[in-house]
C-alpha cells in the first residue's frame, strides 16, 4: 500500500460509498482493507495529510507485516506527523487488545474437552455479565479438540434466532467432526424452554446427516449450567 493511492487531502473529497467509515457500515469490516482500517482507528489527519496517507505511511513504515505494527509503542506512533499522544495510545491499546484475542484464541485452541464441565469452563467468561441471550458453537476434531468457537447469534433478553445453515455451514468449513452448542439465559433460570428443545432436536438431526455429532448442548446462567447430555434431555 502506498500513499500514492490516497492523493486526496481530505477523507471528505472520497466518494462516499469510498470512505472507510461508510464501507465498514454498508458492506461490512471485511472489504476494509489494512489503511481504511488503521484510518478508521486514528479518526482524522491533518491538514497537510488525510488520515488515509496517514494510515498507508504507518503500513510503509512497517512493511505491511501486522505482527510488527502490534508490536510499536506509543512513542514510535508518534513519530508520525499527525499523530499525537492521544492517537498514540488509542492506536497501542487497540494493538494490544488484538494481541489478548489471538492470546485467547490460541489458549483455547486444540484444548481437549471431555466433560460438559470442561466445555462450561470455556464459556464461563464470555457469558457472565451478559444481559442479552447469545448462542455460541464448539466446533471440535476427531479427538475432541477445539478447531474454533464462535458466535452464531445475539438477541435480546428473552431470545436469539439460530440459523442451521451457517451453524453447519462453518461446521463443514472447519472440518469439524463434533459440535457443542451453547447458550446463556439472562434470567439465571436454567430450565430448557420448548423451543430450547426442538432446537436441540433440530440440530441433533441435521447433524446426523451431515456426519457431524452435536455432543451437547449447554445453557448458562447465574454462573451456573445445565447440561442436556447430563440432564438425559440428549
């Protein structure tokens, strides 16, 4: 990426359906490529220089390489005309937290689960202030490894919509030979509704068809869980 690319002085002389706020919101982070990210994150240039030079210098300086960016601190941002204390920090503790993902990620990853209380020690954190439902997957190998874990929806307080077919949809992508699902209910009360049950059913029976095994499914709440497997409900 090169500065060449980004002759304008100002982000507001793009083409609107160009500008790296709107991509983002009308076609997704996705088609964002590392400059209208990284512009995105510092907000504004200067006078002399939009913030997509700005970002597009900051990948120069770095050669493209990612792990390197994450690894500048706040005075190497600095460095750069335009970017100032505040945008240093914002820009380091951005990095750092992308850092703590792959941390966890990588924590996470091939860790073996053998029990429903193996696989509730995985959600524990992601579920416990929450104060909406969400419904989560464990994709997990022949051995019973993790290969991901992922967000498939978020609702509200009384419910969240699951679509099959991207459950399954990633399922087939990653390879996966077992799934768990997972979800949280906000009121603390662990009881699997009807539709909890049907739902239940429903991906036990794609499941079958596709030769992936749905191993359980979870609901948690209060910082506690019940298991259907455990419970006989699967």
């Amino acid at each position: 990426m090169t500065t060449n690319q980004y002759t304008y002085k100002r982000v507001q002389d793009f083409r609107v359906e160009d500008r790296p706020r709107e991509k983002l919101k009308n076609i997704g982070k996705e088609f964002l490529n590392n400059s209208e990210l990284i512009a995105i994150l510092l907000g504004s240039g200067i006078p002399s220089k939009s913030v997509l030079v700005l970002s597009s210098e900051i990948l120069e300086f770095v050669q493209g390489d990612l792990t390197y960016l994450s690894r500048l601190q706040i005075e190497d941002f600095q460095k750069f005309k335009g970017i100032g204390v505040a945008k240093a920090i914002q820009l380091a503790a951005c990095f750092e937290l992308g850092k703590r993902i792959a941390s966890f990620e990588a924590k996470n990853t091939l860790t073996k689960i053998q029990s429903s209380a193996d696989a509730f020690q995985l959600f524990r954190p992601i579920f416990q202030e929450l104060n909406h439902e969400e419904f989560w997957v464990l994709y997990l190998n022949r051995a019973s490894r993790v290969l991901k874990i992922e967000k498939l929806s978020q609702g509200g307080v009384a419910g969240t919509l699951v679509d099959l077919k991207l459950l399954f949809k990633a399922a087939v992508n990653y390879l996966a030979s077992s799934i768990i699902v997972v979800h949280n209910h906000p009121s603390g009360n662990l009881i699997p509704s009807q539709a909890d049950k049907q739902l239940t059913e429903k991906i036990n029976e794609a499941g079958k068809n596709l030769d992936v095994k749905l191993i359980d499914h979870l609901i948690v709440g209060d910082n506690k869980y019940l298991s259907f497997v455990d419970e006989g409900f699967l």
